[in-house]
C-alpha cells in the first residue's frame, strides 16, 4: 500500500461471512437440494464447504452461488484438520445432534486473540437433553431426543445462539433462548430456518422461542450483505478522504457505528441500493467502546483504531468482550508511527497527522485489514505479512480498495 489521493467511486459489498457459515451448516439439518446466494468467494467459506463435504455433502458452487445436496446419510464427524481453521465451524454440532443424534467435533480453532470457550455451546445443548464427553481434543456429543428447554445464555454469544437455535427446531417442544444475540445474521439464520419450515418468533430479540418441528425442507436463500465489510470501507474513506458508495450495504444494520463515525466527521446517507459516505481529509477522534449487538462489535475495533491513529486529538477504546488480548495487532500501528497506549483492556490513541510504512504482519483477519486501512495514511510503501488471514473473511480487498482508488496490490 501507498498513499493515494482521495477515494471515490462505488463498491459493492459482498455477503456476510458470519452469516454464510452458520446457514451452511443449517443445510445439515434437511435432505435435499439447497441453494445460497449471493456467497462471497473467502477463505473461511471453503474451509465450511470443506467440513461438510468430508460428511458426504456436496457443494458445487456457481459465480456467487452454492447448490448442496445433502443426502439421506451423513457422517457426523468434523475432523481436527478443517475444524482447526476456524473457530466457526463449532456450529455444525447443534445440526448434527438434531439430525444424527450424535456428533464427534475437534475443537475449534480459528483467529488468536484469547480464549473463547464453548462452554455456552454445551450448556445450551445439553438443556435440551444432549450429553458430551471431551477427550483429547474431541467433543463426542448424543441425544437419543432432544426436548425443548428454557436456555439461558450467560453472554449474547452469537454462535452459541445459532448453535442451539439450530439444535431448537427439530427438538420436541418448546424452547426459549434467554439472552440471545441479537446481530443481523441471527436473523438471517432464523430467517433460512424458517422458510425451511421451522417455527421461530423473536429472533433479532434477546428471546427466541422456537417450537420444534418434525422435520424441516431445503430452501433458496440469498445471504445479507457483509456489515463488517461495509464498514471496512467506510474506515478506508474516513482515513483517505474522499467520497464513495457502498453498494448493498444495510444502513440499518449498523446504527451505532454510522453514529460513532458521524460523531467523528464522516458523512452518511442511505441510497436506493447502499450507503453514500464522504470524509475530509482528517477526522476527530472519539471516544468507543465494544459491546454486544447492537453496540460497537469487536471486529469494527481493528479498523476504527487504524482511523482513531491518524485523526484530530485523542481517543479512548475500550474492549468490553475479549479483553486485552485482542489488542494484540496494537504493536504493529506502533511500528507505523501510531502512538497507542495500552492500559488493560483501554487503549489510548493520540492521532498523528501521518503514519509511516513499515512492514507489518496480520495478527487474524480483522486486525490484517486494519493494518491495510493503516497503510492508506502512512508514507511509503507499507507490506502487511501473513495475508493469508485477511482471505478468510474478504474476497478481493484489494481489488476492491483499488476500484476506489487507492494504491493496493496483493502478493501471493
């Protein structure tokens, strides 16, 4: 990356990545032919389609389209060298129970930045009968009979939501899910489920109830845009200036970050089909915290504080949900001529009218894309490692920065 002159043009986001995977694994709960639109072309989608087709699945893609056929028979196993890849691929377990009445699961792997541990997850499912042993790594889960249940999530997890929202449909009974998520994706999860056949009410609330069904039917559906990729672009504007268009983007589903960056000067409208966004050449710095849907999310972190380095004054962020570990990519914007300080799970951010290049290494995926957004604003030419990470959640990031203007080119 280099600096480049003001950004402008047009960009389409594509579909959510948090949302494809889980509606992935929701095919696992229906035989018969299933078909996903709008499916962005990342790493972490092949990684799923991998998982399912190591069952028996098949997956045949087309352009942004995936058919599956999920046969009569699967195995219900998800082995350790694709699960590994990705902390996602622990939703599979709800299915597999609901459908199989057994799982045998490695345990996830995925992004570093601190524990996240699945114990939700279990919890969650065992509320409704199922029991587990762990052993070496493994997750070897049965239900004879899953039976509705009231589950109480100890935080708003979005994967143990889906998780046991997905085991809920085929169970017997009611079940209500207490301290749901509420992100978009729940929704659009909810939503598949649905026209699938499932009986739910109130997703996208902190209470679901779902009543379980005898059995459910496959659909086609079309996957909501990336948010997380929309805001990606709207911190690039906000570092280079400029004026652009977000073509797909679902103002709504981002309330709060479009007031945080509208606090700090970037300006939004909603279009016929996205968001208008422009920026001067220098923000003001803000003050931001992460919290649950529908407050600031983590994975916005990485990119406002790429923003937060070369804006007016002094910010203060503050991770609520993972805690210091996820400032672990802070050390690369230092190398950068970033001047953070990192007080806990506070980071102080004194903006600085320039960054300089440096070569840097991407910590996970979001923090990699900070750190190209970092690059926009830093004099010289800036080499971001490990690149690999930032392909699990964006298809072409620098083919679309550069449709917008900005010097970037990806080296395999």
């Amino acid at each position: 990356m280099r600096p480049g002159p003001p950004l402008e043009g047009s960009v389409r986001a594509g579909g959510a990545k948090n949302s494809v995977l889980k509606l992935l694994a929701a095919t696992l709960l229906a035989e018969g032919d299933h078909v996903l639109r709008n499916v962005p072309h990342i790493a972490d989608v092949e990684t799923m389609c991998d998982l399912l087709m190591s069952m028996g699945v098949d997956v045949r893609r087309e352009d942004d389209v995936l058919h599956v056929h999920r046969p009569a028979d699967i195995v219900p196993e998800a082995p350790y060298e694709l699960v590994e890849r990705m902390r996602a691929s622990i939703v599979v377990l709800g299915p597999l129970l609901a459908a199989c009445g057994r799982a045998c699961v490695s345990m996830p792997g995925g992004d570093d930045f601190g524990s996240r541990p699945v114990d939700d997850h279990l919890s969650g499912l065992e509320a409704l009968g199922a029991g587990f042993e762990l052993s070496h790594g493994i997750i070897e889960g049965r239900a004879d009979v899953l039976l509705g249940n009231r589950v109480l999530l100890e935080v708003p997890s979005h994967t143990a939501t889906d998780t046991v929202l997905m085991a809920a449909v085929l169970a017997k009974g009611t079940t209500v899910i207490e301290n749901a998520a509420r992100e978009p994706e729940v929704a659009d999860l909810a939503g598949l489920l649905i026209r699938m056949g499932a009986h739910i009410q109130g997703a996208g609330t902190s209470t679901i109830t779902i009543e379980g069904v005898e059995e459910l039917i496959p659909v086609d559906h079309e996957v909501i845009p990336d948010r997380v990729e929309v805001a990606t672009f709207l911190a690039a504007v906000a570092i280079a200036g400029g004026e652009i268009t977000v073509l797909g983007a679902r103002p709504d589903h981002m309330d709060m970050l479009l007031a945080k960056l509208g606090e700090m000067g970037l300006r939004t409208s909603p279009t016929l089909d996205g968001l208008w966004a422009a920026a001067p050449r220098r923000l003001r710095s803000a003050d931001l915290s992460t919290l649950p849907y529908p407050g600031i999310a983590t994975d916005y972190k990485p990119l406002l504080m790429s923003v937060l380095a070369v804006s007016d004054g002094v910010g203060i962020v503050t991770e609520n949900l993972y805690g210091a570990n996820r400032f672990n990519y802070v050390s690369e914007l230092v190398r950068m001529g970033a001047d953070i300080r990192i007080q806990g799970h506070h980071a102080v951010v004194r903006g600085v009218k320039r960054l300089s290049a440096a070569p840097v290494k991407a910590h996970d995926l979001r923090a990699g894309a900070g750190l190209v957004l970092a690059g926009l604003a830093a004099e010289g030419e800036t080499v971001v490692a490990e690149g690999f990470h930032i392909d699990r959640g964006y298809d072409d990031l620098a083919g679309k920065l550069r449709s917008l203007g900005a010097d970037v080119t990806r080296e395999r």
